[in-house]
C-alpha cells in the first residue's frame, strides 16, 4: 500500500495583538465577572449605606463591629464554598456549630476546663462530624444532600440532648476574647493603635513583596507580564485599602481577634484551593469528575478531606458564635447553613461544581453582612431584609447565568 | 409484487463541516428484513434519524416515500404515527416503571386523562404473548434481562401499530441463546407482513434473515445486494462479498513518514497484557474482555480494530487503574516488570497513560482552562516547596500550546470553547506532559477534521520516535493501516488475529473484526 506523504497544512502560529494595559485589565475583569462584579457590588452597597446613614456605616465602631456581627458566617462560608466547588452542598454546619458550642459550654463551664484545651477538643470534635459524613459520602456514595440534611437533625438533636434545652453559660474570659476581644494595645501612646498599624505595615510589605516577586518569576519565565504603569497602578491601588482600612481600626479598639483568623483562614485557604496539588484537585472534581478519576485524582480522599475541612471550620464557628453569645443554646446556629451558601453563590459558586473562589466566599459574606448592618442602622425591618437579602441573591446569580448565556452565543 | 414500503430517494444530509449522508436511496419491499451495513461512522444512524424524524423534514435533501405517499415527518412522534418505529442500542425502557407502563409510555391507555388499568393490563398480556415474553405485565423492568428487555421494546412497538420496525445493533448486548431467540421474533413478524430494517455488524445474522442488504460507505450508498431470492430459499450472498462492499475504498488520507525509534532498547517489549479478563460491571454474567494477550514494544505503534461493542474502550480502561468493569484475571507488564495497577495513580505511576475515545465526558475539565487541564495528571511533579509552581506550570502550557499548534488566544481560554481537534490536543498535552512509557490512545481522531487529524498523526508518529510505546484504538481500517506497525483485531471481547502492517488489508481486518462465537 502506498501512503504519499504531505507536509501539515502550515499554519503559522498568530501573535495576538501586543496588549495594552486597557486590554489586560478588560481581560481581567472578564475573566472573573461575578468576582468582580460582586466587589463592584459591595463598593456601591457600602457607598449607597455610607451616605444613606450619614457616615455611620464607616465609622470606626461600626467597621470592628461589622466583622465581629459577621466573622462566623465568613468562617462557614469559606468551608461552604469549597465543599460547593467539589460538586457538593453541606446543609448541616449550622446545627453543627450549635453542637459544638454546646459541647464547649460542657467543657468549659460543666467540667472547668481551660478554654485553651476546649478550643483545640472542639475543633477536634469538628473534624469527627465532618470525618462522620465525608465517610458517608465519599465512600458510601450517599448523595451529600441526603447526608448532611440528616447531619442538620442529628447534631441539633445530639445539642439538645447535650444541653438539655437549656442554655449553659458563662464562659471564662479567655475564650470570650476570641469573639469580642481585640490584639492588646502595646508601646507608647499614639493617636492610633500600635500593633494595629504594624500588622498594617507588615500587610503592606507583603503584598507588595507578592505583587514583585510573581511578576520576576513571570518575567523569568519569558511569560506577558502587564506594563510597569499598570503594575504600579495596581500597588498603588492596594496599598491606599490596606492603609485606609488600616486607619480606621486603628483609630478603635484596633484589629479584632475574629478578624485575625478570617485573614489567617483566608491566606491559607486561598492558597492551598489555588496553589496546592489537593486543591487543584478540588476543582477538577468539580469539574469533571470522571475526567479527574481518569486523570489520576484521588475522588474518595479528596472528597472525604473537603467535609473534614468543612467539620473544623463548622466547630471553629461554632467556638466564635458561642463565644460572642458568652452561652451555648439549644437554638444556635439556626439557618447559617443558608447564610453560608448564599454567601457562596452570591462570590461566584456554581450549582454544578468546579467554580469558585475562598475570596469570592468572602466578598459575598461582606455583601450580606453590609446589607444586614446597613438596612439595621437605617431601620429597616428584619421582615424586609429578608426579602432584600433573597432578591439580591436571585440578581446576582441570575445576572451570572445571563452574562454566561450571552457569552456562549 | 406490490410498491415498495419504504422508499428513500437522494437523501442529502449536512452538519456543519461534514457531509454526513450523500445522495443515499434505500428500497425496502413490503414483508422483506433488509439488512444496512457500514463501518462506524458510513452515515446509517443519520440515515435512520432522517427516516424516522429525529432529523426533521426541512434539514435534509431527498424525498422519502412511505407505502406510496411522501412522508414529512417534524418529530419521531409524527413517523410513529405512521407505523414506523425505531428500537436504538441504549434500550430506552424506564427502569423502575412495570412492562405493561412501558409498552404504553407516551401511548396511554387512558380516558379523559385517568389510566385504563384493566385495559392497559390485558393489551399488554396480548402483546407479551406476540412476542413470546413469559413475565407478568406488572414486572417492573429492572427485573428483565437484557435480552427480554429487547422483547419489551418490540412489544412497546407493536402496541403502536408498526409497519416498518428498525433495529439497531439488536443483538450487541445478548448472549447467544437471546439473539437467536430475538432473530426468530423477527421472522415471525415479517411472515405477519411488518418490514424490518435491521442495522448490524453480524453478518452471519444478516446471511440468517435477512433477504437484501444495502452497504453505506462514506455517507453514501455503494450497493444493495440481494441475500436470497424468495423467503425460504438458501443465502446466496457470502459474508466476503459484503465485506468488500464496505470496505472498498482508496485510501484519501494521508500520513506522515515515520521516523524509527533508534534508541539501544529498541524493540524491547514497553507493555504487556496477558490473559487480561474483564466482566461487566453490572452484568455479572458477561465476559467483557475475554483472555486478552497482547505486547507493544518500545517506539511501536500498535492498533487494535473491532467494532462497536467487540470491547476495545473496556479492556484499555480496565488496564488503566481498572476504569471500567470487573477484574477477573490477568497481569499487565511495563518494561518487564509485573505492575499492579489497581487505581488510576497507581496505572500512572506505573508508567501508562490513556487518552479517552470520549474527551468531554473523560477527558477534559471543560469549564477550567487549557493551563490546568493540561496540567491536572501531573501535578504533584510541578511543585516546588510542596505546592504548584504556577509560572512553572503556565510556561509547561504554553510550550504545549506551541508545540502542539493549539489555536487558542491565550492559554487561560476555557478548554470548552475550543474545536474538537484543539481539545484533543489538550488531552494528549496532558498526557504527554506525564512522561509515560506506554500511551494508549482511544479513538484519537475521532470528530476532528482532517487537517487536525495530519496533525495527531504527527504528534502520535513522534511519540514513537522518542521510543515510546502505543497502543492505537480504532474504528477506521485506513488510519490502522496508515499508522501501524502491528494490528490486533477484537470481536466480543476476545483477539481474533494479529497483523503485521506488511500483510494488512482492510479485507482481512474486517474478516477478524466479525469472526464472532455462532
């Protein structure tokens, strides 16, 4: 037989047009519309606030308060958001932070034991919750659904058996401190909060240390790298929110303890979701499950080990929620499970898997948690922030699948 | 002898890019089982889409006459109500609803919208006892067998009237016993006047009872051939005569010249596979993959040929980190060494890589980007202080994107969005960037154009080149004869023979690729 022999069509390859710094960021911005278009959100919801309450909404008060009002519900939307990028749904953390609030309300005020060892038993007591229905899960093949819905009646059933419906308090110092307190004021008296414009500073010069080193390495490794202008811009642009907000806390109480661990979660969550082997291996799951087996993912581990993370951020909560109560109750953690996955929606998840970031989790915790503060502080009813609330979660999500729909055409 | 019943005259069919079906007739006379025959991909699942609506009127060329009148069906609905329906491969019985709610789904018994039960209940007894099914019409589905479950099928149809009954590969999921039992009901039906249009790969079926044949090839009709003169005489046809008709064309594609692997362990056996035994996975009964043996050396390209259903796909993937089914026995070797390859991370590890005949369901993550995809099988290798080294694995894609002629803008381009032929050369980026000794590859030029197609050859030829090993799956002879140094060939799920490239011939292939137990 023969087989003549023709060389491939050529095809040379096309230089895009060189880019321009308008185009980049065009490219940016479409590239994660929801994200960005979620923080566009948040700035105009706390703008309209800001001038609807008369400056109130910024005030230094407030800002400590806001994240203080919302750090559980940030905490359980990180876990919420990653559990939701694997292609599944938790409906139980709720019930699970009253149980471990509950449980550490035994420890503590039953049993007299140190607060440190109770947060470190409780976190612990997480991880076995959400060890108990990854197995389920991941091994057993029961849809996640079916299993955390049942999680949702057990562990509210097991507080009000560890309770014995009724409320348990107060809790020593120590631990209340990790909800209501603020990192000790240290050095000589300034106008300011010392450590807190020294976090600051530090927050600062890593970032922009970041922001460097990514774009050496991007250079060192002959990829596009923005223009120098835009790249200024952009640290310029930084530094003045990190400063700012900076400022603010530091003319209060300073950085509140909740915040301290959001940004630890948030550094460290973000991180291993973008840059970890297993995190990678999140969103391929989520992706394509099938595809990802293939690929050599380990399905059962990874899905297993996203509920575990789940479990320890549903106790860490919990610690927080009961912390701010100074109680455990029977009645804890009522409908946070929802909060958490509307505030996953609202930053970008989607409802099939493999979508997602830890930030955007964040950014659309903050845009309820502003809503929530800012319709209190102007007085409105919680009988319309509800509404509010479930509108501003249909618009989001809808104008995500409008923008996608378009963008398929 | 009267008109024909089914007449089809110039059918023209177009998708975008590809001429699917060109100037195809088909005659079939009234109270006759005709036989279509082809290769994968020769157009008869398009033509018997175009009969029976599925491909509206309006989206094709040519005219269809059904027992004289020309027809213009909108939607299958419209050709049933004519008599004539279609019983696909993938049986579409729901699973937990009874044989008597099947037979009549989308056809209710019913009055003023409530379900006749009584009526429902003994229309369908009726029917069971046509078909010769012993089962109580209140049997949910699930419970049947395949083989009876194909019997339900033709009940449902006849509880629609049919004229003219169409059958898809009938007989690819039974066993002997129910094939013939199947077969018989057929005959039986033709003798009660129903025409039958019968697509299968068996041809000693199509010699059994069928009385004409008519061969695509290519998207058009070659011949139609008549396998014996009345009802009830002998077949005249040979099997080599139908053979030929399918596979009777010059080679139009091209191939690139191979460059020999000439490394100092040229030759060396890369892969295999001895005594591999696969059953279904739910189908315990079913032996998959039977005995397979099979070697590839290193800078080989090897192909293996079978048609659909001769368990091609099921013995790479069960090879493959036991992917598919139910282990029975058998050992794989990589470079000499036994390997156990029981997961995927381990069937990676051990050196081999398997590039799916289905990239959108197995293949790729087609919302993430091109970047990730191709970098998702090796990751662990791109970390640098235990996480991913993100400039490292971008610049790994963009060497991929180059190298590969993947057209894309940038390689943060949402892998969906790209063309069947960019996508598959995602996947075997992917792959390739894993660094196995052994690449099975699964239908690797499947849906893509043929300039996409030269460069795959190209891609697969140096692959060789570097002395790796491959195993070459494939439902079109040409591109086994053009690539291939060796050739196995497989039918219901055992080799049948094993070619060398010198000694191939299309002719020879399909004669093992149809060699099957009755």
């Amino acid at each position: 037989m023969t087989t003549t022999t023709t060389p491939p069509r050529s095809r040379p390859h096309e230089d895009p047009p060189r880019p321009t710094a308008l185009t980049l960021l065009l490219d940016a911005v479409r590239g994660n519309m929801r994200q960005y278009g979620m923080l566009i959100a948040l700035a105009f919801i706390v703008v309209l606030f800001q001038i609807w309450t008369d400056g109130t909404l910024l005030l230094p008060n407030n800002v400590s308060n806001l994240i203080q009002q919302n750090g559980y519900i940030l905490i359980l939307a990180m876990g919420m958001m990653i559990v939701i990028i694997a292609g599944h749904i938790d409906l139980s953390v709720g019930s699970v932070v009253a149980f471990v609030g509950a449980m550490s309300a035994v420890m503590m005020v039953r049993h007299d034991m140190p607060w440190v060892l109770a947060l470190v038993l409780s976190l612990l007591i997480g991880a076995v919750a959400g060890a108990w229905q990854g197995f389920f899960i991941a091994y057993v093949g029961i849809p996640s659904f079916i299993v955390t819905l049942a999680g949702m009646l057990l562990f509210r059933g097991l507080t009000q058996i560890v309770l014995e419906g009724q409320s348990i308090a107060p809790f020593p110092d120590g631990f209340q401190n990790i909800a209501k307190g603020f990192i000790p004021e240290a050095g000589p008296y300034t106008q300011y909060h010392n450590p807190t414009l020294l976090l600051g500073l530090l927050a600062v010069v890593f970032l922009l240390l970041r922001e460097w080193r990514d774009r050496r390495r991007q250079l060192a490794h002959a990829l596009d790298v923005p223009p120098f202008g835009l790249w200024a811009l952009k640290c310029t642009a930084i530094t003045a929110a990190v400063v700012a907000f900076t400022l603010t806390l530091a003319s209060f109480h300073g950085v509140p303890v909740v915040m301290l661990i959001m940004c630890a979660l948030l550094i460290t969550l973000g991180y291993v979701m973008r840059n970890a082997v297993i995190g990678r291996h999140v969103y391929a799951l989520g992706g394509n499950k099938a595809a990802a087996k293939l690929s050599g993912v380990k399905d059962k581990r990874v899905t297993f080990l996203v509920f575990v993370n789940m479990g320890v951020l549903a106790a860490l909560a919990g610690c927080v929620y009961a912390a701010r109560l100074n109680a455990g109750t029977p009645q804890a953690g009522l409908n946070f499970e929802l909060e958490a996955i509307a505030a996953s929606f609202i930053g970008g998840a989607s409802m099939s898997g493999g979508v997602g970031t830890v930030m955007g989790a964040v950014i659309g915790g903050l845009v309820l948690g502003v809503l929530n503060n800012g319709m209190s502080l102007v007085g409105i009813g919680t009988d319309y922030q509800q509404v509010i609330k479930g509108l501003v979660l249909l618009a989001a999500v809808g104008f995500d699948v409008w923008n996608k729909r378009r963008a398929g055409k | 002898m009267t008109g024909p019943v089914l007449e089809m005259r110039g059918i023209t069919k177009t998708f975008p890019g590809v001429t699917a079906l060109s100037e195809v007739n088909l005659t079939v006379r009234p109270g006759e089982v005709h036989a279509i025959c082809g290769e994968n991909g020769a157009g008869k699942s398009t033509l018997m889409k175009v009969l029976s609506g599925v491909h509206p009127h309006g989206s094709y060329e040519g005219e269809i006459r059904f027992e004289g009148e020309p027809v213009a069906f909108r939607d299958i609905r419209a050709s049933e109500r004519r008599g004539i329906v279609i019983i696909h491969q993938e049986l579409a019985l729901v699973p937990y609803l009874s044989i008597a709610e099947n037979i009549f789904l989308g056809n209710e018994r019913a009055t003023r919208g409530l379900i006749d039960w009584n009526e429902t209940l003994r229309r369908a007894s009726a029917l069971l006892k046509r078909v010769g099914l012993r089962e109580k019409p209140q049997t949910p589905v699930a419970d049947l067998g395949v083989g009876k479950q194909q019997l339900v099928e033709i009940a449902k149809a006849l509880a629609k009237e049919v004229r003219l009954l169409i059958l898809d590969e009938p007989t690819a999921a039974l066993n002997d016993e129910d094939s013939a039992k199947l077969l018989e009901l057929i005959l039986e039906l033709r003798d009660q006047g129903i025409a039958c249009i019968i697509i299968s790969h068996k041809l000693n079926e199509i010699r059994r009872i069928t009385d004409s044949v008519t061969i695509l090839r290519d998207g058009r009709t070659i011949e139609t051939l008549t396998v014996r003169e009345s009802p009830d005489a002998e077949p005249r046809l040979s099997e080599d005569r139908i053979i030929r008709g399918m596979v009777g064309r010059d080679l139009d594609q091209r191939f690139p010249d191979r460059t020999p692997y000439e490394g100092e362990d040229a030759g060396q056996v890369a892969l295999a596979v001895r005594g591999w035994t696969v059953r279904h996975p739910v189908d315990h009964q079913r032996t998959v993959v039977d005995d397979v043996s099979l070697t590839v050396r290193r800078g080989e390209i090897v192909g293996v040929a079978g048609l659909m259903g001769a368990g091609r796909t099921e013995l790479a993937m069960s090879v493959f980190g036991r992917s598919y089914g139910n282990y029975v026995r058998g050992t794989v070797e990589v470079g000499g060494r036994e390997v156990v390859t029981k997961t995927v991370p381990a069937a990676i590890d051990a050196g081999l890589a398997y590039v799916t005949e289905d990239r959108k369901r197995y293949g790729l993550n087609l919302i993430d980007d091109i970047n990730r995809n191709i970098s998702l099988a090796s990751l662990p290798g791109m970390r640098r202080r235990g996480v991913v080294d993100e400039h490292h694995e971008r610049s790994v894609a963009e060497r991929y994107r180059a190298d590969m002629n993947i057209k894309a803008p940038t390689v943060f381009e949402q892998v969906g969005r790209l063309s069947g032929g960019n996508q598959q050369k995602v996947v075997l980026s992917k792959w390739i960037h894993a660094d196995p000794e052994v690449l099975i590859l699964d239908e690797p030029t499947r849906g893509i154009d043929v300039g996409a197609k030269y460069e795959i050859y190209t891609v697969i030829d140096r692959l060789a080149a570097q002395g790796k090993a491959v195993l070459f799956i494939s439902s079109e002879l040409p591109e086994l004869l053009g690539m291939c140094d060796r050739i196995y060939t497989m039918a219901e799920g055992r080799l049948t023979g094993e070619v060398a490239r010198a000694d191939a011939t299309q002719e020879l292939l399909m004669r093992q690729m149809t060699m099957n137990r009755s």
